[in-house]
C-alpha cells in the first residue's frame, strides 16, 4: 500500500509526515485544495498553503492578466509553496504558460486537455508538473509525458468531469496499478476519513475541492457557498455529456439542460443553452437559479464554511485519529 507508506513525529502535535506527495511539493500534510473556477483566488491559495496544504490558484476563470496579480498576491500572502491549475481547453493557453513561467511558479497542475502539449515545456522551465485524469488509460499518459504526479479524479466530483464514469473507489487502485509517479486522490472527498480510505487504496494524497468552496477564503458568492451546505444527496447531476460533462448542483437551468438532452438537443443546442458566463453567474455572481453551479456529490456531507486553516486542521485531524484506530472510528 505505497499510500500508507509514511513516518510520523511527534503525532499529538501534528507534526512531520512525510511521502512521495510531501515531499515531491515541500508541504507538510498530503492536503491539495483545487484550482477551481471562480472560486480558488489567491487568498484561498495561500491560507490552504500557510496550513501546512498545497493551495492552487484556479486560472480557468482568469484573464492572463489577473492571473498575474493573484500570483503575485499569493506570493506576499505566503512563503510557503503554492501552484496554479491551468485547464489545457483554456482559449489563451500560451499567455497562461508565459505567465506561470515569467511569474516563476514552481508548481502546475494541468487539465482537460492532453498532457503531452505543455508538459515537457514546463518540465524543461524546472517545473513540477501534475496532471488530472479520469482513467487509467490517461494516467499512463500523462505519466509517458513526464508528469512528476497525477490526480485520480473519480465521477463523484464537482465541475468537468471524465466521460468514463469511474467512481473514485474504482479508479485509484485500478490508477495505481497502471502508473509508478504517485497519484493524489480526487473527486467525493471532503473528510479526513475518506482521505484515509483513498491511501489505503493507493493514492498518496487527496484533493479537495467542494470542501474548499465552502471556506471563508473562497472567491465563490455567498449565496453558492449556502446552497452548497444545504444540499443533500441526489442534490447534483452530471450532465451536457455531448459537449463537456459537467456535474452541476440541480436549479431552473439544470433543469433546462436536462430537459434539452431528454428531447435530444444536438452539442450546437446545447452550447447556445449553455451560452458565455454561465459559471460566472452562479458560482461568482451568485444567481442560483439561472447560473451553473459546478459542485461536487461530497457537498451533502457539508454543512459549515469555515476558514482554511480549520479545515487543513480538521482534515488532518480525523485522518490521524482514523489512522491510529480504523475499526473503532469507522462510525464516529
């Protein structure tokens, strides 16, 4: 179990822990908040790195010039190490590159797209490079392409989602079998628990992304902050599976996506019904009614926004306490 491969010191402080995810990013708990969209800025970023986490800023919703100014505000928030993610669909991809490699960003953490096209330019920069995939097949890719990690991202999660379907119970052991970097757990976790169990199955860490939308240091409006924790199960979907999936928390325009792939609206449909600044409208502007709302399975299990520090410590907490006594703690 290369997951559960680790030393501790002095535990009753939460202090040294170390593996290949550790120490591959210099942090000191195997704890990766998502560079979500909309919502993981620069002040999410360095409170999750400060904690002892790896905080991501999230460029997918960022103009090349605004993700300059969150790097360069992160990096006077925190002197620990932080990344940005770049989703590889993003339309000005190159200006995202030149702007990690000028701003010196030692980490990146690649998705959607195909590792291949970026990864060796950012490795010959001296970058750490991680790639998310949904499947095993991907894994081996992004590994062939010289990835240094991956992350497992299983279909429980939030936001674009793998077309293969794979539960994350499914796809780290299957993940871990095909690849020798270390693999970071994603997707339906949002506790200390379940990061347990996804060592236990292999991975080396887990990352978190709804568990950090619903912090105080998230970018996210208020009001999908609240509908996040209100949410229970069966409260999200994935859908628009011909054109990117997505999983979306259920309101009136969830509805109409759903109404329009029941009635077998083509991809062009379905991008008009999509339209520009959907995401933004929800997740930032807090419509929640006419925006999209990309969120995970795991929010039904949520119900407090925090500060990032708490939920680092919390995270890392019930991990230790779970560690030292699985069977007795399974239930508490």
């Amino acid at each position: 179990m290369q997951g559960l491969i680790f030393t501790f010191s002095n535990i009753k402080k939460m202090a040294a822990f170390s593996n290949r995810i550790t120490e591959l990013f210099g942090i000191d708990y195997p704890i990766i908040q998502a560079g979500m969209v909309w919502a993981s800025g620069w002040r999410l970023a360095s409170a999750v790195s400060n904690a002892g986490g790896l905080g991501l800023i999230g460029s997918g919703s960022m103009h090349p010039d605004v993700l300059k100014e969150h790097i360069r505000s992160c990096k006077a928030a925190t002197n620990k190490p932080f990344g940005v993610n770049i989703p590889l669909l993003y339309p000005k991809i190159e200006k995202h590159i030149e702007t990690v490699i000028e701003e010196d960003v030692k980490i990146i953490f690649t998705s959607a797209g195909n590792p291949n096209t970026w990864t060796r330019v950012l490795k010959d920069k001296g970058k750490t490079v991680v790639h998310v995939i949904s499947s095993s097949r991907f894994a081996k890719k992004a590994e062939d392409a010289g990835c240094d990690a991956i992350v497992a991202e299983g279909f429980e999660a939030g936001g674009h989602n793998g077309r293969e379907e794979t539960t994350t119970m499914v796809l780290i052991p299957a993940v871990c079998k095909s690849v020798k970097i270390p693999v970071i757990s994603a997707g339906g976790i949002a506790t200390g628990r379940q990061m347990f169990a996804a060592m236990v199955l292999g991975a080396e860490g887990a990352q978190f992304g709804t568990r950090f939308v619903a912090s105080e240091e998230a970018s996210s409006h208020i009001n999908f902050k609240q509908k996040v924790i209100a949410s229970v199960e069966g409260d999200t979907m994935l859908m628009m599976k011909k054109t990117t999936p997505v999983r979306l928390l259920k309101n009136f325009f969830s509805q109409q996506v759903q109404q329009a792939e029941n009635s077998g609206a083509s991809t062009e449909e379905l991008n008009q019904l999509l339209g520009r600044g959907r995401a933004k409208r929800g997740m930032f502007e807090g419509d929640l009614e006419n925006g999209e709302l990309e969120i995970g399975q795991v929010s039904s299990l949520i119900n407090e926004i925090l500060p990032a520090v708490e939920i680092v410590k919390n995270l890392w907490s019930e991990f230790l306490t779970v560690f030292h006594n699985p069977l007795t703690n399974a239930k508490n």
